[in-house]
C-alpha cells in the first residue's frame, strides 16, 4: 500500500495515474493563488464568500493529505537512512517546509487567538504554494538547480552591487546634503535615491541639482548597466551549459558505461 502511495506522488515515477496526481495538485495551485486575487475585489468577494470558502477548505484538504502522505512516504523517498530520520529530513527539506507553510495559514487561528489584521497576513502565506509548483515543472526544477550551483558567484555579483549602492549613497549624500537637505538628510535616507538609479528605475521623486551630484549619477547609471547584468548572465549561462548537457549521451555508446561530462568539461 505504502509503495503504491510513493509511485502515486513521487514525480519521477512518471506512471500515469502519478501525472494525474501532478495535474490535481498544480490545478489547485493555480487555482487558490486565483482565488487569493479574486478575495481582492469586495463586491465579487461578497457575493460569493461561501464559494470561495468551500474551495479552501477543499485546496487546504487536498495539500494537507498530499504532505501527509509524503511525510508516511518518506522512508521510500530515503531509503538510505531509518523512518524516523527520512521523516525529518523531508520534513526539514526545502520542498517539505515550503509544504507545511502553504497550509499553515488555516491552522494557526485555530491554534491560536489572533486578530482580523494578522489573519488577513498570514493569509497571504499562501501564495507560497506558487513555489510547489518547482516539484511538478521540470523546467523551474532546472532553474532551482542552476540558482544552487551558481549560488556562489550569484553572492559575489550581489554583494558587489550592495557595495556600490552603499557607496554611491554616500557620496550623492555628502555632495547634496547641503542643496537639498530634504531630500537628503543622511545615507540611510539617499540609499532610495542610489537603489532606484541602479536599478534604473528612475522615479524623479529625488534627483541631484549639483554639478558634483549629476556626475556622481551619470556615473552610477553607466556602472549599473554592467553590473546589474551580472546575475542575469550567470544564471543564463548556467541555464544554457544544464541544457547542453541533457542533450549528451548519458552513457557511452561502445561500453555502455556513464559518462561524466562534468568532469569532462573540467579537464
């Protein structure tokens, strides 16, 4: 019985009562972030409350009973470590938290006493079931994998961009604190200014009326462009070199043996 629950959620199976499994869940996933941006509208909200209702209580049944079964599962999904353990790990994982939180948000007020204000909140939890849906899509699992293996560089190229909006903040601070002292007052307040000119945004709330001040911008805008493209290229050029790589043979033709192109590319 246990072994036909894990073929039936386990995504990997990919038996066709499994990709029906999968449909159910990623409709309802859909289906409740929709549900969330109808609750919006007062009117319709209003008029059809109990609807709405029902079908939470149905999405919160039906993503309850689904991480239930994968926590009597979990022994199956790790096999290499005792029941006990395999429960927690699943449990700890990143997909098992993302689960528990998901559902969360209809627990709580019955576990705790909390006001209409904080319950509204915590409601909005519920958009992270946006994130199972990298469970059941192989292309935002590609992605999720590309995001960890290139997490260093990603940290660098952030961390560069942190020091040159902190820089540039200074300095558009010190170079028009006296032109414009409303507008900035003190570092922490003219880092608005420096996020929105590297991002280039550009609101035009605040902007620089010094000679100091325009060349500190103009220099900021062309280091953004640079800068700010960093991220993209690293996770582009990772999502491109993951593609390349299930397009190669897994195994060698000759002996039959697998091919580790990993270590391939390296050398």
């Amino acid at each position: 019985m246990k072994r036909k629950i894990y073929l039936l959620i386990e995504t990997s199976c990919g038996s066709r009562s499994s990709k029906i499994f999968d449909s159910l869940i990623m409709v309802m996933i859909v289906l409740s972030v929709i549900e969330i941006i109808i609750e919006s509208f007062s009117g319709f909200e209003s008029n059809y409350h109990q609807y709405l209702v029902d079908f939470e209580v149905a999405a919160i049944t039906i993503f309850t009973l689904e991480y239930l079964l994968r926590i009597y599962v979990a022994d199956l999904t790790y096999p290499d470590v005792s029941p006990l353990r395999a429960r927690l790990r699943f449990m700890s994982s990143s997909y098992g938290i993302i689960d528990l939180v998901a559902i969360l948000p209809a627990f709580l007020p019955l576990l705790l006493l909390v006001d209409l204000r904080f319950l509204r909140l915590i409601r909005l939890i519920r958009l992270l079931t946006l994130f199972k849906l990298n469970r059941y899509t192989s292309s935002l699992r590609l992605i999720g994998q590309v995001v960890k293996e290139r997490l260093p560089e990603l940290g660098i190229s952030l961390f560069i961009i942190m020091v040159i909006t902190l820089i540039t903040a200074i300095l558009i601070h010190y170079a028009e604190n006296e032109a414009q002292p409303d507008k900035f007052p003190n570092v922490i307040a003219s880092l608005w200014w420096s996020i929105i000119t590297l991002t280039t945004v550009g609101y035009g709330d605040i902007y620089p009326i010094t000679h100091f001040g325009k060349l500190i911008a103009s220099t900021t805008s062309i280091l953004s462009i640079g800068f700010l493209a960093l991220p993209a290229g690293i996770i582009s050029s990772g999502f491109i070199e993951k593609i390349q790589q299930s397009k190669l043979p897994s195994n060698c033709p000759h002996c039959g043996k697998a091919i580790d192109h990993q270590s391939s590319a390296d050398d």
